[in-house]
C-alpha cells in the first residue's frame, strides 16, 4: 500500500510497543486494512529484548505508511506517546496498543462523527477480547448507547478504579492541533494508569469529547479467565506498584486543586484512597504469606482503610472455597484469603 507524499494523513495510529512480538503483526495490520487509506502509522519500540523491533521493520518493508523508531532503552509508554505526538503529521492521533487491534471501519467512523460534530476528541465502545479462548466475550458498556457529549462531570464519575469499567482505559482518537495549542502530554512519572491522567488533562483544558456506544476497538484483557495466562510483560501489581500512583495521583490532586477543579479534586482524592487501601493490603498480605502475623495484624489495626478492601476479599475467597476447595491441605489457611 503505497500513499501520495503531497498528501498529508488524516490520522496518525500511535503503536507503542515493548515486547510485544507475538501480537505486534495482527494489531499493526488492523491499522493497515483501515477503509481509510490516507493515514500514517507510527511505531515506537521501546527498547524491547523481543522481536518486536524488527516485526515492524519488516512490516514496513510492505507499506510505506508505517513508519519505525526503536528506542535504545525502555522509557514507558507516556514517554513514548509524547514522542509520537511530537513527529506526527495526521490531524488526528490516535492510540493503538500493541497488544489491541481495530474494527476495519474504526478510523473512518471516528472522524466522520468527531468532525460532523466539531469535537477536539473521540472515544468508542471497546471490545473485550480473551486471548486465551480466542474470542470476545462482552463489550466495555452498552452498544447501543447512540453517540453522546462526554463532559468532565461523566469521565470524573466513570473513572473509578473499583468499577467495572474505568473510563481511564477508553482509547482516545485526538485532534492535533488541540495537542499543540495546549500543551497536553502524557505524564511520564508513572508507568501505569497514564491513559486516565491525559485524559483528565484534556479535559481541564477545556476540550470537548464525544463518546459512541459502538464498539470498534478490539481491548486484548491482560489475563485469560480459560487458562489464568497473562499477555504482554504486566505482571501481578503488589505495594510497591501503588506507591508511583498514588505519587501520580497527588500531582494531579495539586494541580486541578490550584485551577479551582472541586470536583476534579474530590474524585482523585477518593481515588488516593483506594490506592492507599492496596498499598496497606498488599503489605499486610505479605506479612501473612511470611507468617509475620503480629506485623499483619499492626498493618490492618493502624490502617482501617484496607479494611473494606479485606473484607471483599476474603468473601470472595470464601465463597470460591466452598465451591470446591475443601479438603486441600492449607499451610496457612488465613493468608489464604487475603
């Protein structure tokens, strides 16, 4: 596929990658096999120890529309995201994880809709996708939801960790220019829940969002419910992976505190909550697998915010037991719930 160089792309599809050899060919050719043609494709690999790298490179070969940058050590996806918005030329960006994958139709929806209704930002439905039983198995929300203004208020009420679905993972299309005027980027001291801080900027910039029930992207789940296998590097978070994010959260809790964001403020705060609640329960549930149970027990009485946290998790540990886990021999059957 080859495309007029006086021509400038209409979108620009942002695929960081860090080892992500396995899936990087199916997700770069749903960008490829879009209905529209007059795009680019900028992959970053981040300084994979994979294949990745050189998957792309060979896919490029073919299409002169993808473009490859390797990076000589692993910085993390904002990092990444913040260069692509710096090279791209589309009037659009948007997202594409390594692991994910378009509907066909997906750019050529978006834009028309963004477009016809003069918004600076798109999001759609997503597509749940277990990779271990090879099928999708529900959608994000509602297909049906017609296409609708998504305002601050809806994103700061959707953005829950704890939800079923936290509008934090929506996978924005955005316009390029609205990125230029107002200095957005990905907030790169953190690693994890990037997507949901550029979000919230967008919007405390003053954007306007759209959001379509429809669903068009293809959301790869980090672990498969058939086989209990992960994809990608993502590996079980414990303490030590809350603490930047509630570092992270605490900026941004200052930040939209000093532009008179109240609402803004009361959700990250709540949201500094439940981070403190891992932090202390991932503490306190290794003191437990260790057998430091005085410990344990010192982490859970000084902080009572974990305790609502414990408590959904040993009742759902419990009720798995009794389904079926009697009989087996429990070394330590209380840190077994937690």
């Amino acid at each position: 596929m080859t495309q007029r160089h006086d021509v400038p792309p209409k979108v620009t599809v942002a695929i960081p990658v860090y080892n992500s050899a396995s899936t990087l060919e199916r997700c770069i050719n749903s960008a490829t096999s879009q209905t529209m043609k007059n795009i680019e494709i900028i992959v970053v690999d981040d300084g994979s120890s994979d294949e990745s790298g050189t998957v792309a490179e060979a896919l490029a070969l073919d299409d002169r529309r993808i473009k490859v940058l390797r990076l000589q050590r692993n910085h993390g996806e904002p990092h990444v995201m913040n260069v692509i918005a710096g090279i791209a030329n589309g009037d659009w960006i948007a997202v594409l994880d390594a692991k994910d994958a378009f509907l066909p139709d997906r750019l050529e929806r978006l834009v028309h809709e963004a477009e016809s209704r003069e918004v600076q930002m798109v999001v759609d439905n997503l597509l749940y996708v277990d990779f271990g039983i090879g099928r999708v198995i529900r959608t994000a929300f509602d297909p049906t939801n017609p296409p609708r203004t998504l305002a601050m208020s809806d994103f700061v009420q959707a953005a829950n960790t704890y939800a079923d679905f936290d509008f934090g993972l929506l996978k924005p299309m955005i316009r390029r220019s609205f990125i230029e005027n107002t200095g957005i980027a990905y907030y790169e001291h953190t690693k994890l829940t990037q997507n949901f801080y550029y979000l919230l900027s967008f919007f405390a910039a003053g954007g306007r969002a759209l959001i379509l029930g429809a669903p068009l992207y293809k959301w790869t789940l980090p672990s498969s419910a058939g086989n209990r296998q992960r994809i990608g590097t993502t590996a079980q978070q414990g303490s030590a992976d809350y603490l930047p994010l509630l570092r992270a959260n605490e900026h941004f809790v200052t930040e939209m505190n000093s532009r008179g964001m109240t609402e803004v403020v009361t959700m990250l705060e709540a949201r500094s909550r439940q981070y403190r609640a891992m932090i202390f329960y991932h503490d306190a549930r290794l003191s437990a697998l260790e057998g430091r149970w005085f410990k344990c027990a010192s982490k859970l009485l000084l902080h009572p915010v974990a305790y609502a946290l414990l408590a959904s998790r040993i009742l759902a540990r419990g009720r798995r037991a009794s389904r079926g886990a009697f009989g087996k021999t429990v070394r330590r059957p209380f840190a077994r719930f937690l």
